[in-house]
C-alpha cells in the first residue's frame, strides 16, 4: 500500500503534524506558533533553572499543544463561516471527544516501552542513533492516541489525519535506524527483531485507517515541505510570557 501524506489547504495549526524537527525545517519560524511556544518554554525553563524537560513532561506537553491547535481550527472555521457545533446541534447531543483503549495505541505504548528499553542498554554506544528514535518513539503513542478519539466533523476527522501521519513518518524513521544498526551490528539482530515486526504492523494500520482515508481539506504534499499554510502569529505571540 502507497503512502498518501497530506497537509492542509487551509491554515490548520501544526501542533498537529510536526515531528519538531525544527533544525531540519525550511518554513519561516517567525510564523510558526508551535516553534515560537516551545522558544518561550525552553527561555522560561532555563531561567527558573529546571534544565531539559523529562519524557513524561514532553509527552504531556505535547498533548496540551494537540488540545490548542483543536480550539484553533474551531476558531478558524468560526471565522469561515462555519459552525463546528451545528453538527451535534442537527444530531442532537453528542458526547465530547474522549481518548479510548484502542488497540493500535496500546500496541504504540507496548513499542515505546520495547524501545526505552533498546535505548537504555545501548544509548552510550550509538548515541546518534539513540537520539533520532528517543525523539520519534516519544511521539507515537500520543499521536495515535489523539488519531483515535472520535471525531464529530470533517475538521477533526482531518486533524485525526495529520496527528496520524506524524506517527507514520516517525515509525518510518525508527524502522530505518534499526534497520541501520542491524545491518551494521548483528549482534543485535534479536534485540530489534520483535520491535521491527511491532512497527511494521503497525504502520500497515496506520496507512489502512487514516492514510488512504479521503478529506475534503487536505492535499497532497508534491513537494518536501509538507506544511499547510502559514498566519501572522503576531497577535498571539504579544500573549507570552514577559
């Protein structure tokens, strides 16, 4: 099955489909609200001292951002014209969206385990390795875990979408770096064989329940920035922090 990655026709906050690799980013940061909000953190972080922020602050963290960029894009759609409730007006009352105990997040959270571990026993040897899938194993669960609540418009079903891809671009990235260190060192083969499989499997998930799904506002990305448009963010950068 082909990867279809899209990104949004219209401005969608990319809270929802950033892998924070902001090193290897070519759009304009002075646009991009999410760079410009962990900037203030990590400023705010180190003048009160509390140095580099721990996996569970940054899957929290991450979390909280995905929960913004939502009352964005209702926000956005207000501003269109469009009324994110009418929906649940015409149906009569819906429940909010909530996380549930779906399969392919706790096979995610099985893989992030299985790689703390892989990571633990061999991060002083390959530490370039080690710091490309300590950055993506963090985002899957999560990313998954957001994918999965249900949607109650065709705005979240595409903000389902985007989180989706972000969990699929960062399985490829890990498969690839396994599959580096495999070949590299076969001594450890049998540590990576079963973590290999789980992300196979469920990358082939991912593709069958939100990749190949269609969305009337997204596209295909033609090209390597995969970003939707961009907005003056001015505004709200005047709400940070002093």
């Amino acid at each position: 099955m082909g990867v279809n990655y899209r990104k949004p026709i219209a401005y969608i906050p990319p809270y929802n489909y950033c892998n924070r690799e902001c090193g290897r980013c070519a759009i304009d940061k002075s646009r991009c609200l999410l760079y410009q909000t962990e900037m203030d953190e990590r400023l705010h972080r180190e003048i009160d001292g509390l140095g580099e922020p721990t996996a569970e602050e940054m899957v929290e963290r991450i979390m909280v951002d995905a929960r913004k960029a939502l009352r964005m894009v209702e926000e956005q759609a207000r501003e269109m014209g469009f009324d994110p409730g009418e929906d649940k007006r015409g149906a009569g009352e819906l429940p909010s969206r909530k996380p549930g105990n779906d399969p392919i997040v706790e096979e995610a959270t099985l893989l992030a385990r299985g790689t703390a571990a892989f990571v633990r026993d061999h991060g002083g040897d390959f530490p370039e390795e080690m710091r490309v899938l300590r950055r993506s194993f963090l985002l899957v669960a999560p990313k998954l875990g957001r994918a999965t609540m249900d949607a109650i418009d065709s705005l979240q079903e595409a903000d389902a979408i985007l989180q989706a891809q972000v969990a699929h671009r960062s399985l490829a990235e890990m498969a690839s770096t396994f599959d580096g260190l495999r070949r590299r060192y076969p001594a450890l083969a049998d540590a990576m064989l079963d973590l290999l499989a789980l992300i196979q499997r469920l990358r082939v998930g991912i593709e069958r329940r939100w990749l190949s799904k269609p969305s009337d506002h997204l596209e295909p990305v033609t090209s390597s920035a995969w970003w939707g448009p961009l907005r003056d963010i001015t505004p709200t950068l005047k709400h940070f922090r002093r």
